[in-house]
C-alpha cells in the first residue's frame, strides 16, 4: 500500500520543488486564466479592441480607425495601457529585440497587411535623421538627443488612411535637448483629432497637451531635467483624407525629468 502525505506535508513538498514548470495558455489559477504577453491577448484581457489603433476615441473605442482616430477626448488611461500594451509585448525593446517590429505586430496594431518594421536614427544637430513615415510599419526611433535635433522632413502620406506608428526605445535628452519631428507639407496635423499626453517625472500621473493648430507639421518634444523618453511611448499617425488632416495620438512617458509638447509650421 502506499504511503499517505498529509496536506501540509504536500505543500511543503511542492513549495520545494526546484524546478521550471511551462505553463499552457489554457492553465487557470484558482478559475482565472493566466495573462497572455501577446499583442491580442494583452489587449483581450484589458479589455480592448484586439486591433491596437481601434483602442481610441471617446465613447466610439472599438469602432473601425477610422472614426476611432478622428474622435477626441481618448480616455488617458487607455491612450497609457496602449503604451503598456507595447512595452508588455517586446516592440519597443532593442536590447532584447535586434530586429524591429515584424510585419505581423503591424497588421496586429493596423488591422491590415502590415510592412516589417525598421530602427531609425534620431541622429543629431547637424546630421538628423529623417522623421518616419512609411505607411503600415511601425518604426523604432534609436539614439538619444543633445541640444537641438531637427529630423528631416518625412515623406508625404498620400492617401486617405495611410497610417504609421513610431515608438520611443529609452532615448535620453541632454544639453537642453529638444526633438523635432518633421511631417510632410501635405500632412498638416488635424486639431480636431490630435492629442498628446504626457506624464510626470517618473510617474503614472499623465497631462493632456495643448492641442495643435491645423496647420502646424511640427511635433516639437522640449526636455526638463535631461529627461528619458520610456520605452513603448509612441507617436501614432493617421490620415484623414489624402492632404492635411493627420490625426496623431501620442502618449509621451518620461522618467529623469518632463516633456513639454508644442507645435510649429
């Protein structure tokens, strides 16, 4: 006959195992599944559009981009577990990720075919780097920014829902360090959809910024406090019609010091 194990004695047993245990997707602890680290399961289980971009706008969160993306007032708390959403799934991450973003993560976020993604030099004041906007990748800014960096002018999103997103990767300011993103003379950012939101030093405490002019196609990121731009921070573009009505949802998470958003023409 076997010997009978008290409970305790079971516990005890288990507590003690020294080994890796590779649970299924389907495991459950005490009747709740484990949370999945995918694009589509994250957002699943925070209760979001498994489409990344459908994820904005007020009360049409859900909806198609389209009227998603052109509806303001995003919840900021949604525009930062998107922000979450790309740090939990790896994207943002070049020390672990060599290879940007594949062009299966960007229909994930696009909800069309997708294009593999690409890592872009900031670069610096007087070599920038050219400001991206390759329609339907999602683009990895790399290297940190002293004094001013004016990135070049990006190419013309031509076409009624081109959309692109860039994500920040721990890009450090320093030297008074200002960052400007140059859009095309034809995507003129959109004030009626545009928000960007900031946090505080280090915190989950976010700020709405002003919202732009319709004609400004500057995104200009002003640093307080030699500052880090977070990984998974992103800035996501989206057009409204073929010539100057680009939406832009950006959420802008900094630790070392703070962010000021404003715009130029």
């Amino acid at each position: 006959m076997g010997r009978r194990i008290g409970l305790g004695h079971l516990e005890t047993l288990m507590e003690n195992l020294k080994r890796d245990i590779t649970w299924g997707p389907e495991t459950k602890f005490n009747a709740i599944q484990r949370f999945d680290n995918s694009i589509t399961g994250t957002l699943s289980q925070l209760g979001y559009a498994t489409q990344w971009n459908c994820n904005f706008g007020g009360p049409l969160q859900g909806q198609a981009q389209a009227e998603s993306t052109l509806n303001l007032l995003t919840p900021a708390q949604v525009m930062m577990n998107l922000s979450k959403v790309i740090v939990q799934s790896g994207m943002a991450d070049t020390d672990t990720n060599e290879n940007p973003p594949s062009a299966a993560s960007a229909s994930i976020v696009f909800g069309e075919t997708g294009v593999a993604g690409a890592d872009v030099a900031i670069g610096t004041t007087a070599e920038p780097g050219t400001t991206p906007t390759v329609t339907q990748r999602i683009t990895r800014l790399t290297g940190d920014v002293s004094g001013t960096v004016t990135m070049a002018t990006a190419a013309d999103m031509t076409t009624a829902e081109d959309q692109t997103l860039i994500l920040f990767t721990g890009n450090t300011f320093s030297s008074s360090g200002v960052l400007k993103l140059t859009l095309h003379g034809n995507n003129e950012l959109d004030a009626e959809s545009s928000e960007l939101i900031t946090t505080a030093d280090g915190s989950d405490i976010m700020n709405r910024a002003t919202a732009p002019s319709d004609a400004d196609q500057i995104i200009v990121l002003t640093d307080t406090g030699d500052c880090t731009i977070l990984a998974g921070s992103y800035i996501y573009l989206h057009a409204g019609a073929n010539t100057d009505t680009m939406s832009c949802k950006a959420m802008i998470r900094t630790s070392g010091g703070t962010i000021a958003v404003t715009y130029a023409n």
